[in-house]
C-alpha cells in the first residue's frame, strides 16, 4: 500500500519541482515495505536524507496527508537505506557473513589461480609477438595524422590473438548471472537482516564480494564480444592490419576481478622466478606508460578555492566538498551531470586537487571516457589488459570526465564495469561527469546506470545572473583586473549559456583592456564583444522575443499587442515581456509600449509574476528556458 | 619519441604565408597582437580566430606554423573532411602546436565533431595549444555536438577583418616592398581591380608583374603591368 501512496506522490512532486531536482532528490528515494505502518522511505545516502529532510519531508507530508485524507494517520519517515550493501547478495549463505569479516584473503587462493596460470602460460607464448605488434601501431597511428615520425618500423604483426587466447580458461565461470543488475539491486530485506548499522553493513559488503564478486561477474558476455566492434580508426589504417576481423575472444584473464590488485607473489608466484607477466610488462611500458605519462595530471587551476558558488551549483559543490573530506566513503561514486560547460570538469579537479594536498603522494589519475577506450583499445592490441587492469584498480581516485561517451561502447563498459566495483570494493573514490541523467543515457547497459546511482547524483544547472556577476568578478579577481560592477551586469546579460563561454568572452575583455591600456567599461566591453552582440542583438530584438514566443505558443505576434487577457494569450504575453526586460536593455515603458502601449506597472507585474513562477510551475520554468535557448543560442 | 615534427596531408605551408609579410590594419591590431602573444606561448590553450574569406586567416595560420620552433601540425579541415576524422586526429596532440583552418566545415558532420571534440580534450590534458580560424562566426556555426561549440566559444575569440581597398593599396605596397620593389598607389589599385574579391589571386599578380618586370628590365607602371597581363591573356 506504502507504495502505491508513494507512486502517487512521487508524481505530485514531479509536477512541483524541476526535472533537475526531481531526479536529484525525489527519484533515488525507494520505499522500504518491509517496515511498520505509514511511509517509510529510503534514502541511498546521509546527503541525500538530510537536503530531503530539511527541504522536502514536509511537502511530502502534505502530500501524504492529503493522499490519505479520511483514513488513519499515515507517517512518513525517512533512513537511509543500505543500497551499497548489495554485493552482499552475492553470498550464498547470508549466515557466514559475519565469519568471513576477518578473512579478506579468502579469494587468490583456489580456483581463480588456475585460471591464472594457464592465461599467463599462453601470454607467454606472446610476449615476443607483442613488441613487434605495438611498434608497428604506434608508428602507423603517428603517421596516420599525416605527421611525419621518425620511427617507422613496420614489418610485423600480430595475427596471433585467437589462437593464444581461445582457450585461457574462464569458461568454467558459467554460472555468472547474465543479468547484473538483478543480481545487484539491493534488498531491504536482506539488508535490515544482516546490517543493523551503517558501518557494519560496509565491512561485510567488503568482504563479501572479494569473497566471490570478481569472477562471478568477468564471466559475463567475453564468449561473444568480438574486437572489432570498438577498434579505433589508426589500426585500421595498418598497412598489415590486426587479424580484426575475426571475432576473437577476448582475452580475459579469469582473474580480472579485484585479485590484480594483489601483486603476484601473494598470487601464488614466487618473485625470483621470472614471470611471464614482468617481461610483457617490461614490453609495453613505452607505449602503455606513454599514455599514462600525461593522463593523471589534474589541473592544478581547478580547485574548490576558484569555484564560484551560485544556487546553480551549490548543490554539486557541497557533494564534491563531502567527497574530498570523505573519499571512498559512501558518496561513491560521486556522478555530477549537467549541461556543458557549467563546471563540472572544475569540481572534478577540484576534489582531486584537494585529496592531493592532503595525501600528496595519492594516485589520483583523471582521464576524459575517450582515453579511456583508446588506452583499452590500445592495451587490448598489445596484450597488455591486465597491466590496463591493474594500474586503474590501482589508483586512490578514478576520475572519468564525459561519461556519456561510453554509449555504444560495449566492450569499453565491460571493462570499466569490472574496473568500477573493484574500485567501489576497495574503496577507492570514483567521480564521473556526464551530460545528464545517469537513466537517460542512451546506449549504457542498465547495470552501469544502476551503479551509476548507488553513490550520490547531483545537477549543475546554468548559473542565474547573480553566479554569472559573481564568476566574472572572481575571475577579474584572480587576474588582478578592475571590472567594474555595471560592466560585469553587462556581460553577464549578454553570456548566459554557461560559464566556459562566460570565461572566455572575459579573458577576450581583459585582453582588450591590456592592449588597449584602457580600463574596463560597458563600452570597452562592446568594443571588444563587437561581433559576439551584433549576432546576438538580432536575435534579441523586442520584435524577435515576441516572434520567437508567439511562435513557441502557437498564438499571433498581434495577440500579444491586442487587449486580450485570457490565459492562453497573457502568459505568454508576460513571459514575452520579462523576455523582454531580461535580455534587452529596454526600460519598462519601452517595453510597454512595444506591447500594444500597455503601462510600465504592467510589465513590472508580468516580470514578478513570471519570476515567481519560475520556482513554482515546473512547466513555465521549462518554456524559459526553452525560449531562452532559442533567443540567445 | 614519435613527435610530429611536419605537416602533411597533400597540402604544405606557403613559404611566403609569414607574420613579416603581413600587413596589420589598424583594427587588426589587436587580434594580431593576441596571436603573436599565443604562439609565444602565453595566455590561454586555445585560441580562434574568425574572419570572412580573404582577411588572411589562411596566411596567418601558416605563419605560426613557420614560426613555432616546437613541434606544430597545420589541419586544413577542408582538404582533410574526407578522410577517416579519426586517423588525420590520432596523436596530433603530441604537437605543441595544432593549427586547425576552417573549423565551420565541421558543422553537420558527426565524425569530425566528435574527433575533432575529443582532440581539442586531449590537447587540453596535454597543456598544448590549439589555434582555429573559422570563416563565420563562432557563435552560429550549426554544430550538433553542444560539447564542442561550447569550447570554441570558451576560447578565446578574435574578429579579423578584411582589409578595405585603401589598406588593400597598403598592403600590397608593402608585399612589394618585401620582395625589393617599389609600386605606385596606381599600379595597386590596377592589380586589385584585376583580383577585386581574392587576396590571394592580387598577390599573384603582384608576383606575375614582378617576374616581368624584372625579365624586361623596365619599372613596373600601369601601362607596363596591362601590357604584361592582357599578353599573358
């Protein structure tokens, strides 16, 4: 019953809030059945019940009480739920838990070592083969660009994939679920059974999954992903291209869980005798490790001290605080998503920076999604995905920028699957950035955008005029450059798509200013902006507004002049007006008069009114912005 | 180390496309300066500048490829759309320098905005420096991927204009000049009534007349360059 009142309302509060804060708050929120009487929900983290408790538990009282009008008392509670803990499913008997909270080392011991051996016994047939592969790679590939290199070696390749790896021995993991995402949403049930408290359940979930997590899910899906599917371009151009074109099995060492984070010794391996895997190591380093050289290195500008805070982003800035101060903790993964170019890269960096400056020697390694795939791609190649495997499970931080660009990229989000809960095992920190809704990536296996939410989900939304001024000033600031306030208005009126735009149109004021050795002023600001406004001015005409919202309401320019007041002509008349008022630089009698010669009181009326429906009518919000897009691209 | 050290395609720089033989209008001034300030390493990664046809954005991409002592690739977008985005793009940010020329023929092809995206990401990681010229203007560039518009509008951006026909008599002049030879205001104005719109084609000319005058040992006038260009005709 709990849930059908939550259903219901859930859907009033969509229709209250803002996607964005909709699918931030109030869709990661479940319904725990299980307990007593009235609502009991769930929250998937502290932050997420406390910014809920504080803002929205009242609303979602009314709603309840509304909901259950007549009948008894229906209380709603809150607690956060222990979601994370889910990998404890992967336990045959709940029962041994406990037990096996003291020995983590249960796992490199016993069947996954032989797959171990016979892999690496079939690499070894390979290590020559690899030297000569990655070379005449790498050398292609630099051509390619039509840049001449120096080293041009190019007789050999690998044709050798499928033979040497065919049969290295994971098929024996059959048992694998092939959903896995069933396999890992968590139940209260199980959870309010075995973890009465938050840190206990955290220790167990730990312990658990090292216990059987890593092989049960590498299984998945390697009997029939073939190469070619992800091949970049450069090894096609290979004059003696790769065998790609077979399906090849990957080769999928059945170790690939988190037992690659265990140096080779505690393996099963004595260090003094010469491992196959040390000289295949040894082999790609150059190339592998030239792709590393540059990739772990945050920027150093980006820290929390040049973030400007604004309502846009305070959100994603105090989740990002939370992490810096708590790394690996429960806010893992950390998922910031929104529109381009509003920071989120910044508050990445920023978290990165600040676990650096309290663990200088953290490995912190933060990588676009397209290196990503390139250095898989690459390792794939040169058979060395187990040193891709294990230098990223090896990190203290795994920051992946744009991880929207994983879509359709199957085998890509196999490995970062794998790479992901050996990470969020091991409790190291993963942040990623994306352009929206973890849901709402298209082409993403469920069982990532599931993960993708176990941690903490916030938006960065555009930053209102307020940020802008504020970003502007604080970047003027940091230049040691005077930007007058009127000026700082002025550009921030015209720059409203997002903050990277807003940064370069200031670094290109400064400039002018330094130039010119005049100081700034809103018509130096014109001077140097000259054919950014003149395109922008056509677009943001009174007429234009009004062309442009006539349109977008399916109603006449002249109905908005005309005395008409009904509904269906007067908001979109006010939303024309503040438009208006918002993107012109026209006073309120101007705008009047340019509406059928109304009083300025009015359009005063239609501005306060707009602006207040912005909070409170999620469809109205939605058109502005809308319009706002259109009007000022 | 495989470093880019040349460019290539099919296309090669201009010898004569430097900073010495290019004449600044005064409103050029200061994108001039911005550039000059650029390949000296300074200020922002990337840089772009936009101009319509003819107001040298070609010659002054070129020119920075001449000048940069460090490893530089020159991407003529045009001559290279044809080609596999992910091929001409692959370790070009190993250069220190990329010069990419119009960048708007980038606009409705997927492919190239993608790559060209995930290369201006990989310049960034790399702290490398990206110059584009564009021939419209950034802001209206149709382009599909919001990712890579809003970095090139996050770059900093400069107008360059084209020269009026006064400072056209200038510069040409001064391209004169360069090559050890002295025109009138007239015969200027000849050879830019021949090439009304082209930069290019003017200079060509300018060359043509130069050879001849040289070969027929007589001071280039307009009489002379008339009866050198209808005979060429």
């Amino acid at each position: 019953m709990s849930d059908s009142i939550w259903e219901r309302c859930s859907q009033q509060l969509h229709g209250e809030l803002s996607a964005q804060l909709f699918n931030t708050w109030i869709r990661p929120l479940s319904v725990d059945t299980e307990q007593g009487a009235g609502l009991n929900l769930l929250a998937p983290n502290r932050f997420v019940l406390d910014w809920v408790s504080d803002r929205y538990l009242r609303r979602i009282e009314e709603i309840v009480a509304q909901d259950q009008k007549g009948s008894a008392l229906c209380p709603v509670t809150i607690r956060v739920s222990a979601k994370r803990q889910s990998a404890s499913q992967f336990r045959r008997d709940p029962a041994t838990l406990r037990g096996q909270v003291s020995q983590p080392a249960v796992f490199g011991t016993h069947e996954p070592l032989n797959g171990n051996e016979s892999f690496d016994s079939t690499h070894d047939l390979n290590a020559a083969n690899n030297f000569k592969s990655h070379n005449s790679y790498d050398s292609n590939t630099a051509n390619s660009g039509g840049i001449k290199s120096t080293n041009n070696s190019n007789d050999n390749t690998n044709n050798a994939y499928d033979a040497n790896y065919g049969n290295s021995g994971y098929g024996h993991h059959s048992e694998a679920p092939q959903d896995g995402s069933k396999v890992f949403r968590p139940s209260a049930e199980q959870l309010s059974l075995t973890s009465p408290s938050d840190a206990q359940i955290n220790a167990s979930h730990f312990t658990a999954s090292q216990m059987g997590h890593g092989h049960h899910l590498s299984a998945e899906h390697y009997s029939h992903n073939t190469f070619g599917g992800e091949q970049s371009a450069p090894i096609t151009t290979n004059e003696q291209p790769l065998n790609n074109s077979e399906p090849y099995q990957i080769p999928l060492d059945s170790h690939s869980g988190h037992s690659d984070r265990r140096p080779y010794e505690q393996q099963g391996f004595r260090s003094d005798t010469p491992h196959p895997q040390t000289v295949g190591k040894r082999l790609e380093k150059q190339d592998i490790e030239g792709g590393l050289a540059h990739r772990s290195h945050l920027n150093t500008g980006f820290t929390f001290k040049s973030f400007v805070e604004g309502k846009s982003n305070q959100l994603g800035l105090a989740a990002a605080t939370q992490v810096a101060e708590n790394p690996g903790g429960s806010y893992n993964p950390l998922f910031i998503y929104g529109g381009v170019g509003l920071g989120k890269t910044h508050l990445m960096h920023a978290v990165g920076n600040a676990l650096l400056q309290r663990k200088p020697n953290a490995k912190i390694v933060y990588l676009h999604s397209e290196r990503f795939v390139a250095d898989m791609v690459k390792a794939l190649q040169l058979n060395a995905i187990n040193d891709f495997k294990r230098y990223y499970r090896s990190v203290d931080a795994l920051l992946i920028d744009d991880i929207q660009f994983f879509a359709g990229k199957e085998r890509s989000q196999e490995e970062f699957f794998h790479t992901f809960n050996a990470l969020l095992e091991g409790g190291q920190q993963i942040i990623l950035t994306c352009d929206r809704y973890p849901k709402e990536i298209n082409g993403l296996e469920e069982r990532l955008k599931s993960r993708f939410g176990w941690g903490l989900t916030v938006a960065i939304e555009p930053p209102e005029l307020e940020t802008r001024v504020a970003i502007l000033k604080t970047k003027a600031d940091q230049a040691q450059m005077i930007l007058p306030n009127d000026a700082a208005f002025f550009i921030a009126q015209r720059i409203r798509s997002n903050v990277r735009e807003l940064e370069g149109t200031l670094k290109r004021v400064m400039a002018h200013s330094q130039f010119t050795a005049k100081p700034i002023t809103i018509d130096l600001v014109r001077e140097a902006l000259k054919d950014l406004l003149a395109l922008q001015d056509r677009l943001v005409s009174i007429d234009n507004i009004q062309r442009v919202v006539a349109e977008y309401y399916k109603i006449k320019v002249s109905d908005l002049h005309s005395k008409r007041r009904s509904r269906s002509v007067a908001r979109p008349r006010q939303v024309a007006m503040y438009l208006a008022k918002d993107l012109t630089n026209h006073s309120l009698p101007e705008i009047g008069e340019s509406f059928g010669g109304r009083d300025h009181t009015t359009v005063l009326h239609a501005c306060r009114k707009i602006k207040e429906l912005l909070e409170e009518d999620a469809d109205i919000a939605e058109d502005v912005k809308n319009l706002l897009r259109t009007l000022t691209t | 180390m495989n470093l880019p050290e040349q460019l290539s395609l099919s296309i090669s720089l201009q010898d004569d496309a430097t900073f010495s033989n290019f004449w600044v209008s005064p409103s050029n001034q200061i994108p001039l300066k911005a550039l000059s300030l650029f390949c000296q390493g300074e200020g922002d990664l990337s840089l772009l500048l936009w101009g319509f046809g003819g107001c040298g954005l070609t010659h002054l991409l070129q020119a920075c490829s001449h000048q940069s002592r460090l490893p530089v690739a020159y991407l003529p977008l045009k001559d290279a759309l044809d080609l596999d985005p992910n091929d001409v793009c692959a370790n070009l940010e190993r250069a220190s320098l990329v010069c990419v020329d119009d960048i708007e023929t980038l606009a409705g092809n997927a492919q190239w905005e993608l790559a060209f995206f995930h290369l201006y990401n990989r310049l960034r990681d790399n702290g490398h420096r990206l110059l584009m010229a564009s021939h419209t203007n950034p802001a209206a560039i149709p382009l599909a991927l919001p990712d890579l518009h809003s970095r090139l509008l996050g770059s900093v951006v400069y107008r360059v204009d084209n020269l009026s026909q006064e400072e056209k008599i200038d510069a040409l002049q001064m391209r004169a000049k360069v090559r050890g030879i002295k025109i009138s205001a007239d015969v200027a104005r000849f050879i830019i009534k021949r090439a009304p719109k082209r930069m290019k084609k003017m200079f060509t000319i300018l060359e043509q007349l130069d050879g001849a005058s040289l070969r027929l040992q007589k001071k280039l006038s307009v009489r002379l360059a008339k009866q050198i260009l209808d005979d060429d005709a």
